[in-house]
C-alpha cells in the first residue's frame, strides 16, 4: 500500500498572521481540508482526507515559518511518506500576484520556510505550489509578506484558492509532471 500524500501549507500560527500575504499556505490547507478535523499533533495541525482519490495527510506547521521542518520531518516519518510525495504551499516573490505555479525540487529563493524543509527533510525533491504574491513597490521584504492581501487582491483571493487546490487535486491523480504540463502555462 502507498503511503499517502502530504500536503504542507507554510504560514505562521496565531491570528495575528491569518491574513497575511505569508499564510497563503495556510488557507490552500484549509480550502482542501474543508470538513476535515484538526487536531494538535508534529507541533502543528494535522487531518486526513482524500484529494484527487488519493489518501492525504494535511499539516499547517505551528513552529512558524522559518522553522517549518521540524514539524514536516516526524510527519513525513509517522506517515512514511517519501519526500517525492510530499508536497507544500507557499508563497512566491518571484511570481506576479495569484500565480500558480508547480515545481518539483530546486532552490529556496532566500524563502525562510523552504530553507528549513530542505535541512530537516532530507533535501529539495518536494513538490511544491508557489502561489504568487509579486514583489512590494518599496518598502522591506519582510513587513511585506507579513502584510494582509490588499483589497484589490483579495477580490481574486478565493478564485486563486480553488484554483490552487485543483491543481493540487491534479498532482496526486495524475502525477507531478502532468500537473506541470497542464497547469505551468503561460
């Protein structure tokens, strides 16, 4: 029997940080979950499901960002789930606001949250979805991710939500790279 798939949504815990343009992990997690239990469990927030057929684990890591691997590790071992099938939701500088884009491996781009998978998980062979947040018009990176999507965002906010979790959906059914092809169109 295949382990199953875990999905990782990076954000910080609190209400404080619900709305930040960080949390966006956090929300993915919750619209996939959607009726799923959660439960305090890895030092985060755990439930399982199913998702495109597939059996999932959800995790929303409560250590906060930069330390999002210490929770992902002993849920990957619990579960037995190779790094392959893990896979995490996190927000994207580099990419225009509500892009979706899938990527299997590579680097951190400076992302404090991805930088702790790749040291406590056992490397960079995670599937991620990077969801676009663009680049602030000023100011200091980090107060930006730190801020809440503006008005004009968030009328876009629950669309880019569906369409993230489709596209999640589409990665345990038919696989990564037919994700990739369908999804990371221009």
């Amino acid at each position: 029997m295949a382990s199953p798939y875990l999905l990782v949504g990076l954000g910080n815990p609190g209400p404080k940080y619900a709305g930040n343009r960080h949390n966006i992990g956090f929300r993915v997690i919750d619209a996939l979950a959607e009726g799923a239990a959660f439960r305090e469990k890895f030092r985060g927030h755990t439930a399982k499901g199913q998702v495109g057929g597939e059996d999932a684990v959800f995790l929303k890591p409560m250590t906060f960002m930069n330390l999002s691997g210490e929770s992902v590790r002993p849920a990957m071992q619990f579960y037995k789930v190779p790094l392959e099938r893990v896979v995490v939701v996190h927000d994207e500088l580099d990419l225009e606001e509500g892009t979706l884009r899938l990527k299997l491996g590579g680097g951190t781009a400076g992302h404090n949250g991805l930088k702790s998978m790749v040291q406590h998980c056992g490397g960079n062979g995670f599937i991620r979805l990077r969801y676009g947040i663009g680049r602030p018009r000023g100011g200091p990176t980090a107060s930006y991710v730190l801020s809440d999507f503006s008005a004009d965002e968030r009328i876009s906010l629950s669309d880019n939500i569906e369409r993230a979790t489709k596209i999640i959906a589409d990665v345990l059914r038919l696989g990564v790279s037919d994700a990739m092809n369908r999804h990371n169109r221009r």
